[in-house]
C-alpha cells in the first residue's frame, strides 16, 4: 500500500488534469508542478508549488532542465522501506514524492505535423519526463505513476475509499509506465533510424497504439488486439473509419489488408473479392459495377462469407449487387450517398471507408514483419516493377498485345496469392486461382478445376519457376495460350520444350514473387 502525500505533475496532454488536480488536493495531497501545467492549475484556483521553489534552481535551457535534480529524482527514488535511504534524503532536506502525474512531449505529434523540420522533432524528444516515470515505476511499491488520463479515476477512487493505493494497482500503473516510455522510445528510434540510417538495426523497436481490443483471434479460444503503426502513410485498414457492422475480427482485418494490398496495384476500376487471405475473384473494367460483378462471378462458391475491396466508391448499383449475397465486409474510399442506407439492412455487414484514394500512389512501403516461435522476421516490401520492354520471351512464339497485356494482369494478381500460385486470366479479369499448394502442378489442376468459365484462351502466371513439365502439360490441357513465370529452374528447357510443344508462347520475369 502507498500513501499518497506528495505529487509532481508535468503533463503535455491536458485533458482531465485540472479537475484530478483539484481531487488530489481535496484529499490533503501537496503538488508540484512545471511550466504550462503550472500555469494552467494555478489559473484554475489549484494550490500548487512551482518546481523550481522546491529545486531552489530556476528553469533553464528553455526549459529542457527543470525536473532533473536531486531533490526531485532523490524524492521519488527513495526506497521507503530502507532506513538508510530515507534518513539520506533527510540530512539533504529532500522530501519524498508519493505520486508521478507525466505525460510526454508531443513528438509523434510533430513528426505527424506538415511541415516538421528535424529541428523541431528532435526539440520534441523528453528527457525530464520519460526520466521521472522510469523512476517512479523502477519504485512502484511506494510510488504511483501516472502516465494516462484514463487512469485518474481508478486512482481517485481508491484515495477517496482508503487514503491509500494497494499494491496490485501500483503494480498495473508501473507495468504501464514502461509500456509508454518503451513505445516513446520506439518512436524516436524508428524515425532517427529511418532518417540516419540503411538497413536493419541491430535490434528491432516497434512503435505501435492499441486501435481495439477484438472479441477473439483466428479462432474464439484465442485473444486477440489490433495495433497500428501511427507514423505508416498512405491508405490502409490502421486509418479506416467503419460505419457500419458489428466490430471487426481478427481474420476480417487480415483479410480486409490482403483485399487493399491487391487493389492498391490497379488504376482502373477493380474489385477484389477475398476469402481466407487469398483472392477469389479479380477483375478491372470501365465501371466499379462491372468490376465487382465480373470478380464476384469468378468463384462464387468460395465467395460466401467474403470480405470485398473497391477502389472506387461504392455507388448504388453496386451496393444492390452486393446485398444479393453474404459479404462480412466493404472497404473502398467512401459510399455515394444513400449506398450505407441500403447496405445498413444487412445488420452485420462491415462498412469501411478509407477516406483516401485505393491507388498505387498511396501504396507505402514498409518492413514486413512476422512472428515467430522466440523471434522474429523482418523484410523489405521491395516489388520488382515489370516492364512489357524487359520480359524475356523464350519460346518459338511471342505472346500477343492481348496476351502481354493479360499476363501483365495475371502477374499483378500472382504475386497476392498464397505460394505455390497458379492463375488463370482472360483479359483484365481472374477465370481461376490455384492457391497454397506443396505441389505447383497442383496449383495448376486446382486453377483449372475453380475457374467458372471455359478456360480456353487463357493465360497463367505462376509465382515461381516450373520445377516440372507437369504444369505447363495441365495448363494447355486447359487452352492456356501464353504464361508468364520467373524462370530460373535446372529444368526450364525442358518446360519451354513443352511450351513449345504445345504452342504456347511463355516470357520470363527473372523475379521471384513468394507469398507464405
């Protein structure tokens, strides 16, 4: 248990400060305070001691020292349960610090303002503060730390209740105050980084903020929360506003990411229909309704239940062809209007609208991480631009205007699905996708067998080299015409020998795009 006599506050978000401060000194406890928290309680009738009366030592440097001195950090360091420490603070006329009310500098605020020069980020850096909740945290069983609005009233009423704080709420505060002086710190590593340096740092800091908690995981025994990256630019689900449906799992965020990621590579038109992170259905056309009913149309048996990206808004028309079927989720710029009205009838489906253009031009580039059991993997999200100029044609016959500019859109929609892919397309729409498989001739059967329209004429691209003949064999077995693929295999003559076979024209990209 603590007893709160004494408390230092500095805060730079101010919500809520004035009236805990008032609370606290109902409550018989002596506060201190810095610069414009100072100003702002004595303005509101707060009885309040300016640190600088307690440090006997006038701000300085503009105020970047203030609270690092010893009268200050001595108070809120000394163990109170150690005769020696606190016989110490006596003989210098320290007082202890029960209580430390901080929040810090603004410097996700600045980095996040137009205009920021690095001047002004770096004068965002705290010192004084991140220093006064390690110290209170480091001495949680004596000191409260407060590093949060929303944690005054959970301290209030405990003071009003016992006079005093127990220990498991001491314990959360700490746990908490190392939680925001950690991703402070990730902050300010991550942007110096990114502005000082290349590559990958020796450890890997990863600033994030609670968006929400989600009602599960994959799966319903599992928790699960949604973080986001505040300084990631360009469109994404982090920064969607949802304006209808119930809240969001875990596999619709992943599979509503999956949806932007393949959208966001289409100027035209297009609609991605998506099912347990892999596409079912893409097409581009003239229209945003022809787009979302020709990529519905590619498979609508794995469709239901599907999670849909526009990147166009949403307009009636295709608002009422969406509503014939089960869809968990919409995500496109915005609604025209009367569109959330007619889709709103259908209770559960989820409405997002990114407020952004879905274009390549707000595509941003960053780290790609995942987790794994005791580390972690970290990776560039370079994309290897294909120019129809470079493709190395290496069959007896070259592919066609048509076919380029289909293998061109095939490639586009490859590189999105789950390794081993396989796909099939007619012009600028999926006929069949074959993903996930251990086997790439697999991939190609289960391509064939998907597709919800003859396959002739087609053409396939595949995220990988052909280690076998097998693929291209099923593929013409298909009337795949042309095919579009890295290339690179020991066997590749072999594989062109029965490209050549079949008279197929086949181009190599010399990139290999994988996607586990």
């Amino acid at each position: 248990m603590a007893q709160i006599k004494r408390a230092i506050i500095s805060v730079s978000d101010k919500s809520g400060i004035v009236d805990f401060s008032k609370e606290l000194s109902l409550l018989g406890v002596e506060l201190i305070s810095t610069g414009g928290t100072y100003k702002l309680l004595k303005e509101n009738g707060v009885k309040v001691q300016e640190v600088s009366e307690i440090t006997g030592f006038p701000e300085m440097l503009d105020g970047r020292v203030k609270t690092l001195h010893p009268k200050i950090h001595a108070g809120i360091l000394a163990r109170r349960d150690l005769p020696a420490h606190m016989e110490s603070i006596k003989e210098k006329g320290i007082e202890p610090i029960d209580m430390v009310v901080v929040n810090l500098y603004p410097f996700k605020q600045t980095v996040l303002k137009e205009g920021s020069t690095i001047e002004e980020i770096v004068e965002n850096i705290d010192i004084g503060g991140p220093s006064m909740i390690r110290a209170a945290a480091k001495n949680y069983r004596s000191v409260a730390v407060l590093t949060d609005p929303d944690q005054y009233p959970a301290v209030l009423e405990q003071l009003k209740i016992n006079k005093e704080l127990d220990q498991p709420l001491l314990e959360k505060l700490m746990a908490e105050a190392f939680i925001t002086t950690a991703n402070y710190d990730a902050m300010i590593a991550g942007q110096m980084y990114k502005k000082f340096c290349t590559g990958f740092p020796k450890s890997f800091p990863i600033a994030s903020e609670k968006v929400e908690d989600l009602r599960y995981g994959e799966n319903p025994n599992q928790k699960a929360a949604f973080y986001k990256d505040p300084f990631t630019p360009g469109t994404s689900v982090a920064k969607a506003e949802q304006l209808h449906g119930k809240q969001l799992s875990y596999n619709n965020i992943l599979d509503l990411d999956k949806s932007l990621d393949i959208a966001m590579d289409f100027e035209k038109p297009t609609a991605v229909v998506m099912k347990h992170t892999n596409p079912c259905g893409l097409a581009s056309a003239d229209t945003i309704f022809e787009a979302f009913k020709t990529s519905y149309a590619v498979d609508p048996l794995s469709a239901f239940g599907c999670v849909i990206c526009l990147n166009r808004n949403c307009d009636i028309p295709t608002a009422e062809e969406i509503a014939k079927y089960f869809v968990e989720a919409v995500i496109c710029p915005d609604f025209e209007p009367g569109v959330v009205d007619l889709l709103e009838k259908k209770k559960n489906i989820r409405l997002l609208r990114t407020k952004t253009p879905i274009s390549p031009a707000q595509r941003y580039r960053e780290f790609k991480m995942k987790k794994v059991q005791g580390g972690l993997l970290v990776q560039t999200d370079d994309d290897v631009p294909i120019d129809p100029k470079n493709l190395k044609v290496i069959t007896k016959r070259a592919p066609t205007e048509e076919e380029i500019a289909a293998l061109l859109f095939a490639w586009k929609l490859a590189k999105h699905v789950t390794s081993n892919a396989v796909v099939f397309v007619k012009g600028e729409r999926a006929v069949g996708i074959g993903a996930g498989q251990m086997s790439r001739v697999d991939s190609a059967k289960i391509a064939a067998m998907k597709a919800n329209e003859p396959t002739a004429g087609s053409v396939m691209a595949s995220d990988a080299f052909f280690p076998f003949r097998d693929g291209v064999d099923t593929a013409a077995a298909a009337g795949v015409t042309a095919i579009i693929q890295p290339g690179g295999s020991i066997r590749d003559q072999e594989v062109i020998d029965a490209a050549n076979e079949h008279n197929m024209a086949m181009v190599f990209t010399g990139c290999r795009v994988f996607r586990h």
